[in-house]
C-alpha cells in the first residue's frame, strides 16, 4: 500500500518537532514523492546528514512502501 503525504508528514515532524514540509506527488500514485524539509534540527548538519535524519525518521520505509523520495532539505534562515 502507498504512503499518503499525511502520514509522511506525521512520522517527520515527530522525529523533527517544528520542521515544515512540503510535499508534492510526481506520478499521482503516493508512491514517488518530492518533499522539502526545512528543520532546526538540521543547522549545522551537512546535506547527507539532513537527508539520512528524514530517511530514519521514515523508519526504514523507503524502498518499501514509499518507493521513492526526491528531497530537498535546509536549516531555517
């Protein structure tokens, strides 16, 4: 079964409290997504970090029910 943006967006913000996402659905089948994540947990960290903190806060999903996730990740300003 598809991951819907919901349930993205509820399993990011509780690994990464106040973080704003934004979610757009490439194919129309909740199954290729574009996400951007801006986090304060993220200051600080470099881009493979920010992407491997959403990657674990998917909770090993990626590649499995959510097949694939073009992201783009920041710090606020």
């Amino acid at each position: 079964m598809p991951m819907s943006a919901n349930e993205i967006t509820r399993l990011v913000t509780e690994a990464l409290p106040g973080a704003e996402i934004e979610l757009r659905d490439l194919a129309g089948d909740d199954d290729h997504w574009a996400a951007r994540v801006v986090a304060p947990q993220f200051a600080g960290k470099s881009r493979v970090q920010q992407h491997k903190m959403v990657y674990d806060a998917l909770g090993g999903r990626m590649g499995g029910v959510l097949h694939a996730l073009q992201l783009t990740t920041a710090a606020p300003n």
